[in-house]
C-alpha cells in the first residue's frame, strides 16, 4: 500500500481525502517510480471537479496529479530504456495519480533526469514546459514575430517566455500587476490584464500582432483574437473549442520522451528556467492544489515527498 492524496469523489475541495491504494506491478511499457516531487496544475481540479470524465481515466478514489519526478523501482515488459534505479520524470499512466509516495508512468511520456536538474524542477516539465515547447513548435513563428500571451505569468506562461526569447519572438506578456516583473525580466512587453486590455495592447502595437498563444481562454480570447493581423495563427490551451471557431485551434500535444529530453537539457544547460514559485510537504498536498484553484498564483507548484 503507498498513501495518496486525492478525492473521494466528483466535486469541490471538501472531496479531497488522503488515501491508502494499492499499486499494481507495472505493466507492458509502465515504469514503477517512487515519487520525488509532483507537478501541481489546473488540470488537477478539473478532474477532481469532473470536467474531464471521457479522457482521463478515473477509479474513485480517484488520486490526482498528472506528472512527477522519481526513482524507478520497478519496470514492465517491453520496457528497454529504463532500469531500476534510473532518475526519471514523466506523465502518470492512465487511470494512476502523482500525488503519491509511488506511481506507475508511461515510459512513452518519460525521461531520464539530468543530474543537474532539481527534482521540483524535473517534476513540472511534462505538463507545462511541454506544453509551451509544443505551442512553438506549432508555431514555428520567425525571429522578429510579435506573440501576444494570454496567461503570462502562470506555469505554462512562465515557460513560454523563456522558449519564445532564445527564438527572437517578441512576445507582449498579458498578466496581472503581479506579474509585472517576471514578464518583464523574461524579456517580454508587459500588458496589464483586465478590462481594456486590448486598447493597450492596440496602442502599443497598432498594426497588431502576428500570433496570438491563449492560456485563459472565453472572452478573453475572443477579444484578443481582434488584434491578430490577418491569417496570423490563434492558438489555446485553455479553450480550443473557442479557439477552432477563431480559426485557430488546439496545441498538438507530443508528450514523448524525446520532446521531454529536450526540455529537460534546455533547464540543465540554463536556457530554460520551468518557473517553480512554491513548494509544499506532502502533507499539504490540499495547500499546494488550493494555489493553483485560486488561478492567480504565480508560477508552478510543487509538492515535495521526504
Ligand atoms: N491541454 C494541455 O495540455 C494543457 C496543458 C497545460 C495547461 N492547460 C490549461 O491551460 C490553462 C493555463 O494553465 P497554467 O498551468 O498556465 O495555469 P496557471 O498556472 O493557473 O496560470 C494561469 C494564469 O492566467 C492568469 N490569468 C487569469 N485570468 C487572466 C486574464 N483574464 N488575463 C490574463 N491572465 C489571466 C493568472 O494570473 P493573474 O491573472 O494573476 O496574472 C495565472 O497566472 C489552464 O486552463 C490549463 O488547464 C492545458
């Protein structure tokens, strides 16, 4: 048995309970890995809220958490690149949490860690870091772009900033005051978010901009969306579907180990820096889940095991 954290069922925080749950030896291409430190993101409270029944897999009690950074302790059939006692990070396999003592990943979705690398910092790049190196790569937009980010001092914003700068993009950070300065030292022009954001927008850049990456989504969005020059690419993650009748669309997620290698050399070499704002103890997993619920916290959030 490992203790878990997670929820007893659909629903708000008061569902969140620690849990004891039995887990099965790995099968055909999973890995066995004592957690070191799990990622904390919006998803996380989606599902626990409900909002993912049909793609992502769930037996209540449900444990929560998409992604973690550990030790492999045990290997599946099939399974070539990865040997016990490897140091790895990757995504949970279907149906298994990350807020818990040992979890089974993909090995598809997992790579080695760098002996550089924090395991707080390891355990966050699959979902997010991922994410904004695949939001680019989808991009591909030229040195000298200008991209206007919606979001962009959370966890995926964070990281998109750091990858858009080496790349020459331009990128115009919308976020809170807060964030004022982190946009800022990322590079990035800062737009103060809220009501008439995009009259500052419109008078810093008047003849708009050419892409547009969307982490908040709804009105939001649309209104952004006005300032995209014709034909120019509108992307989101947190609202496809208002993103597809933009004439955008979704990010293609890869979520491969060659993709997470990549990120992760990116952060032991310095060029990448995944933005870790908070840890909590395992004891506080609720904590570490309350911050990001909130939606304004800066950064990512960690919950470190002993
Ligand atoms: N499909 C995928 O693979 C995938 C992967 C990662 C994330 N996502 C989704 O993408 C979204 C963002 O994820 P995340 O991890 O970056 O979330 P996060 O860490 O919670 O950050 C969201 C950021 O948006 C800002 N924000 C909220 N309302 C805003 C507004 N009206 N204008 C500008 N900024 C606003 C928030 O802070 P301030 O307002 O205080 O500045 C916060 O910094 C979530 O919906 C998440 O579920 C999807």
């Amino acid at each position: 048995m490992v203790t878990a954290y997670g929820f007893a069922e659909y629903g708000g925080p008061e569902t969140q309970i620690y849990v004891d749950v039995t887990l099965p030896p790995p099968g055909a291409g999973q890995l066995q890995v004592s957690v070191r430190a799990a990622g904390v993101n919006p998803a996380d409270w989606k599902v626990r809220a409900g909002d993912r029944k049909g793609t992502v897999a769930v037996t209540l009690p449900g444990v929560l958490g998409r992604e973690v950074s550990g030790v492999v302790t045990a290997v599946g059939a099939q399974v070539t690149e990865f040997r016990i006692g490897d140091e790895v990070f990757g995504a949970t396999a279907s149906g298994f949490g990350g807020y818990t003592e040992s979890t089974l990943l993909d090995a598809a979705s997992t790579a080695h860690k760098p002996a550089s690398v924090s395991w707080a910092d390891a355990a966050v790049l699959t979902v997010s870091a991922g994410t904004a190196y695949d939001a680019l790569h989808d991009l591909d937009l030229p040195a000298g772009s200008t991209l206007l980010l919606l979001g962009a001092g959370g966890g995926v914003g964070v990281s998109t900033l750091a990858l858009a700068r080496p790349r020459g993009i331009e990128v115009i950070g919308v976020a809170s005051e807060a964030k004022k300065s982190a946009v800022e030292a990322a590079g990035a022009r800062w737009v103060r978010s809220g009501v008439g954001f995009t009259d500052r927008i419109a008078a810093l850049m008047p003849h708009g901009v050419d892409a547009l990456f969307d982490l908040v989504g709804e009105s939001t969005l649309v209104d952004a969306a006005t300032l995209v020059r014709a034909g120019g690419p509108i992307v989101s993650i947190a609202d496809p579907s208002t993103a597809g009748r933009l004439g955008g669309g979704g990010v293609n997620r890869r979520r491969t180990t060659a993709v997470f290698a990549e990120v992760a050399a990116l952060v032991a070499t310095g060029a990448l820096d995944p933005g870790v704002g908070a840890r909590y103890p395992f004891t506080e997993a609720g904590a570490a889940l309350a911050a990001v619920e909130d939606g304004h916290h800066g950064g990512k959030v960690v919950i470190e095991f002993p």
